[in-house]
C-alpha cells in the first residue's frame, strides 16, 4: 500500500457550491467573492480582507502598493518558495536573501539583526510563516527598524496559526495567503491579503483587476454603470466564485482539519522524537500544522528508500539561492544555516485525510531507514 505525500481537503459541501456558482450565471468575481472575503476576515478576526488569484499574485500586489523607490533591497528567507522571491523582483525591488533560525526555520529578529550588520538596513522585509511556525511581524518590523507598514508577510503555510494570540494575519499590514490544492484551506489554486488599512484594501483591490475602479461585477449590478476608470495600472489578479465557493464550504470545515492535523502531529512527535530533529514549536502560540518537517543527515537516501517502501515524502524548500536564477542574489553567500538545512529538511506527510493506518506505515518505513543507516555507520 502506498501513502501520498498530500491529498487535497475538500469540503462535503464543495460539489454542492461549484454547481451553485454553476447555476447562478455569474462564475468570475462576484458574490461568492465578497461573501468569502467577509467570512475569512471574521475567521481571521482582520479588519479587511481581498481575494486573488494567489498568494504569489498577492505578495507582488502588496510589494508594488507599498510606492517604495525602485531598486529598493527588501529582506527576505532564502528558506521559501522561489515564487515568493519572483514577487520581490517582478515589484521591481532587489531581494537580499537572509538566513533563518536553525530550529524554528524562519526569520527571527536575531537573523534581521545579523542581516543589517551584513548589509545595511532594508527598506522593506518579506517574512514567511514556514511550514506553519507564526512569525510576529512587529517583532520583525522593531529589529529591521521599519514601520509595521514595511512588512509583508507570506502566510501560505499560516491558516490556523496565532501571533499573540490572534489568528494570523489578524493584526498584520499584509499578510498573504495561498489557497493551492495542498494548503490548510484549499481551493484548487487561490489566495488573498488581509490587512488593518483600509485605503491600502482599496488600492489593492483595484490594483488586483488591471486598476479597474470597478469589476464586472459592480459595473452590471442594478442600479451600476459601465463607466469606470484606471488610475494605475494593475495586475489581473483576481478570483472566480467556483473558487471562492469552494473556499466559503472548506472554511467551516477548516477547524476540524486543523484539529486532526494538530492529532497527527502529536503522534509524529510521540513515535519520532528519539530517531530525528524534530520540528520546533512555538509558545504559547499555535502552530498552523501546515507541513511536518524534520530534518535527516543523508536526506535525499532516505526518501529513495521510503519511496521504496511505499512512502511518498518531498522538501521544502529547495533555498531560493541553490536556483541558477537567484544564486548571484546579495546575501546568496551569507547563508549557513540554509545551506545545512536545504541537505537535511524532509517533509513528511501531513493531511486531514490521512488514516491512522497510512500514518503508521510513514513511522515504521522511516524507523527502518534511519535505523538501517545508523547501523551501517557503526
């Protein structure tokens, strides 16, 4: 038998919403919309909420609506998915990569303190909520010597986690979340931006259609006009109502995913903490249980032999400056951390829908190989 590495969660309801979108006649950017967007923000417990079409499109929104000069160098993980660096470059802006906490796999106010030594303040930070693990953006701004306003948080991994005590992204600037099939909250492909400012929701919301001053939508309500104007020129961002109606049936699904993802952890931690580096955990926040990484000495051995043993597994990430496009980034040699971590992290399966079972077989193939490998160096 063998275990997928991630099965998409959706919904019971989720067949159900499509062919109500289906029925409706309107299938883009429309009520279902702002009825997901209202309804995340009250999850969140944020003051604004917009939809787009990703959480790479909503990261390069953000980086653009924050008028920094062009050129600007903006701090950001080497540990993170390359889209997330792409959105810095495509803003016009210059990533300077910085290491990570050895433990908990993100960026720290110790790691932007050492990166300001390095390369002298930035004028903007990008932080990423890695596999989960909440990052608190004001602790980030303080070390950076930044406004909150200066940064942007990728939440890919972060539904169901906490920063002081919030979900997060509930106090943030900007804060970037992913719908892809494989997150908390899946959608098939999707994402969105929380923010506390009112004006900045405004500007993106226009910026996320083209800078349209209304969508399609606004313009055929009755009572609406086809008149709108572009005062700057946007992206096409934005997110169609089967997406946002799978997104509404998955959120009031989404705390008890999170409560078995939370029960799958505790077991992992249980039957693994005397074989392998296990993930850090935060305190007293909660961690969003989005991926389970551990890290193994002889790494990319151990996933041929779990893949023998019917066990699919993956890495997160490869660092951004291991890439030929993004090795000759400022800060690319300054990583020691990432370097170690980019030879051992192993991503272990992690989903709603994984069985006890299937769970069982993960532990017992790892347990073999490492134990294999242990006694092969004796």
């Amino acid at each position: 038998m063998s275990v997928p590495f991630t099965v998409p969660a959706f919904a019971d309801g989720a067949a159900a919403a499509v062919l109500e979108v289906l029925g409706s006649g309107w299938v883009t950017t429309g009520p279902q919309n702002a009825a997901f967007e209202k309804e995340f923000a009250a999850y969140l417990g944020a003051e604004h909420v917009l939809a787009v079409s990703s959480c790479t499109a909503a990261l390069e929104l953000c980086m653009r609506a924050l008028d920094l000069p062009p050129g600007t160098r903006v701090f950001t993980p080497s540990l993170t998915f390359c889209g997330a660096v792409a959105a810095i470059v495509h803003a016009g802006h210059e990533p300077v990569l910085v290491d990570v906490d050895e433990d908990t796999l993100v960026v720290t106010p110790e790691t932007i303190a050492r990166a300001v030594r390095l390369h002298g303040s930035p004028g903007a930070v990008m932080v990423n909520h890695m596999a989960g693990y909440p990052v608190d953006p004001a602790a980030i701004a303080e070390a950076a010597g930044l406004p909150l306003n200066r940064v942007v948080e990728d939440v890919a991994h972060g539904p169901g986690g906490t920063v002081r005590g919030e979900q997060a992204g509930a106090r943030s600037f900007a804060a970037c979340f992913s719908f892809y099939a494989t997150k908390n909250l899946a959608m098939g492909e999707g994402g969105a931006i929380a923010t506390y400012d009112g004006d900045f929701a405004d500007r993106l919301r226009a910026l996320r259609l083209h800078g349209m001053s209304k969508d399609a939508w606004r313009r055929y309500l009755p009572g609406g006009s086809w008149r709108y104007d572009v005062k700057e020129i946007g992206l096409k961002a934005n997110l169609s109502d089967f997406q946002a109606a799978l997104g509404r049936a998955a959120l009031k699904e989404l705390p008890v995913w999170q409560e078995r993802r939370a029960k799958l952890v505790a077991r992992y931690d249980a039957e693994l903490g005397e074989l392998v580096r296990l993930p850090a955990r935060p305190d007293p926040e909660r961690h969003a249980n989005h991926l389970y990484v551990i890290r193994v000495p002889g790494r990319d051995a151990v996933m041929a032999e779990l893949a023998e043993a019917g066990v699919a597994t993956s890495v997160h990430f490869i660092p951004v400056h291991h890439l030929t496009a993004y090795r000759d980034l400022p800060g690319a040699r300054e990583l020691p951390v990432t370097d170690r971590l980019g030879e051992e992290l192993l991503s272990l399966p992690l989903y709603p829908s994984l069985s006890d079972e299937d769970q069982g077989q993960v532990v017992s193939a790892l347990t073999s190989a490492l134990r294999r490998r242990s006694a092969q160096c004796v």
